[in-house]
C-alpha cells in the first residue's frame, strides 16, 4: 500500500524521498529544465547544493547563527554584554557636530598640572620683578645664576631656581611659548614627562654653555669676570619642548614650526647680543629632536591608557554577622 500525505496525495516511492521524507524526487527530464538541482560531488564543491546531515538537518532547515551579543540584567546594571558591547565602552564614538575647543590651548589645574601651576609660579616671580626695588631684584637674578661660579659651588639649587624666572618678563616671546608649547606637550604625554622632557633641555643647555666659559677662563680667554656672568630664565626648557612637540606633529605642521622657529634662533645668534646664549637655545632645540623616539613612545602609552576600558567594580563583600 502507497503511503498517504496529510493533504491527499500519496508519495511515490524512492529511495531518496523516503529516506528525506520531504520532497519526491524529480526525473532527468525535469533536472535538465531547471525544476531540480543536480546532485553529485561535483556540484557540492561549486557550492550548489550540500548534503543533508543527520538529526535535524534532515528534517529542516539549519539552526540560524547566534547573535553576536545580548541584552542581559547583570548587577551592575550596564545593559548590553558580549564583544560587542566590550569594544562599544572602549571606543565610545564622537558626539556629532562637536565644534573645536580652542581654550585646550591654555592650561587647567587638571587637565595639565604641571603647566598650570608652574606658570603660576612664573607669573609671581614676574610680578616680583616688576614690583619690587631692583636692587632686590639684581640680587635675586644674580644669587639664582646658572653662571660658572654657582654650578661649581652648588648645581643642583642655582639649575632649579633660574627655571623660575622669565628673562624679560610675560612680555617675552618664551614666555607664550611656554604657555602654548608645553600646554601641547603635557596633553599629548603627561605631565612628568613635559617635565623631563623640559629640564632636560633646561639643565643639558646650560651646562653646554658654561662649561666652555669655565675652560675659557682658566686657559686664559676669558677674564675672570666671566665665572659671575648672568644667567637664569626658561628660554632652554621651552626650545627643548618646542624641538619634542614638534615630534608629535603630523609632517605639515612639523616642519613649519622647526624652520620658522629655527629661523629665530639664527637670526639672533647672527645679531651677536648674546652668543652663548643664542648657542644654548640652538642646543636646546636639537635636544628636543633627539627626544622625538621616547616622546612618541610615550605618545602612544598615554593614548592606550586612556583608551583602556574602566575597571568593573568589586562586588560587595558580604560580612558575616
């Protein structure tokens, strides 16, 4: 007796149709028309058919792919969980339409300490120096000298204290560099290591420049004057910035600012007011260049740190009564 379908029609016999019990099979006229698919396995590498597995294969179709997250109600209450959700935390998109922020320019107390509140520092040793009588003024300038006199009877004091006084005042051009210069800095790289990078140039520079007065004097080519000359400013610190921001720049803006900065500093070498110190600001430049491998090191730590996702909250420990 032929087998009966719920609507009627009987099945007609076949190997392939009862084993499958879906469809019946369909003869060589129909196959070459179009109505089925061949079979075989050359039609199963070209990717036009697959044979049908054991278990639920056979009686359906394949179980869709699972989703690649989930809403779930964890106990901290964030929602979504999953890779997906993982990689959305730790690259949250830009808000759309967000305009520039031009104030990023100047310092904050929290988003650059260390330039924020050295230039508080600045600014009081500036009104000291406008205020006060010059006399006491003369005198703080020259017990504060880097000169050679000072570094051989105590260097660490005298390097420390001459970074904290503006030659020739806020009115000086090093003195909005500093403000824009390690502003940029700082935030591209924290502020210890501005602050490095800073007194590197600070210290290298000036001991560069008076270390050949030093010898200069004792062979005889310098009177002896020389060994108290005055010395004391940020100018070495901010060229060394300026040579390592430079580092961080893309190349249309990098270059720029070396040629145009560069260009400066020959020309007040060239002017011969104050050859060694002209001399030290060229050095603190070119410091600042040879830091550009650390400073891009250090670049892309501060981008990873604050790419990294937050740490989960510890579970409440439960304390036992």
């Amino acid at each position: 007796m032929t087998p009966v379908r719920g609507g009627g029609e009987a099945d007609p016999p076949g190997p392939r149709a009862e084993r499958a019990g879906l469809a019946e099979p369909l003869g060589p006229g129909a196959e070459q028309a179009g109505l089925a698919g061949p079979s075989g396995p050359g039609v199963e590498r070209a990717g036009l058919s697959r044979p049908l597995g054991s278990g639920a294969e056979q009686a359906g179709s394949p179980e869709p792919p699972k989703p690649a997250y989930r809403w779930a109600e964890p106990s901290d209450g964030r929602g979504w969980s999953g890779p997906v959700a993982s990689s959305r935390r730790a690259c949250p998109a830009p808000a759309p339409g967000s305009l520039p922020r031009p104030w990023r320019l100047l310092p904050t107390p929290t988003g650059t300490p260390f330039t924020f509140w050295y230039l508080a520092v600045l600014l009081l040793t500036s009104l000291i120096t406008e205020y006060a009588d010059p006399a006491v003024v003369h005198a703080l300038h020259q017990g504060f000298s880097t000169d050679v006199a000072h570094l051989v009877g105590a260097p660490v004091p005298v390097l420390v204290a001459s970074a904290l006084w503006i030659a020739g005042g806020v009115a000086s051009p090093y003195a909005l560099g500093f403000v824009l210069v390690l502003t940029a800095l700082e935030r591209r790289i924290g502020g210890r290591c501005t602050a490095v990078v800073f007194l590197l140039g600070h210290v290298l520079a000036t001991l560069a420049t008076e270390i050949p007065v030093g010898v200069s004097v004792l062979a005889g080519g310098l009177p002896g004057s020389s060994l108290h000359r005055l010395d004391y400013g940020i100018s070495f610190g901010v060229a060394a910035s300026v040579g390592a921001l430079a580092g961080l720049l893309p190349w249309w803006s990098r270059w720029p600012l070396l040629l145009a900065f560069g260009w400066m500093l020959v020309d007040d070498l060239m002017a011969f007011m104050d050859p060694m110190t002209n001399w030290g600001h060229l050095i603190a430049l070119a410091i600042g260049i040879t830091t550009w491998p650390v400073v891009r090191r250090w670049r892309r730590a501060a981008v990873t740190r604050a790419a990294a996702p937050p740490p989960d909250p510890a579970p409440p420990v439960k304390v036992p009564a």
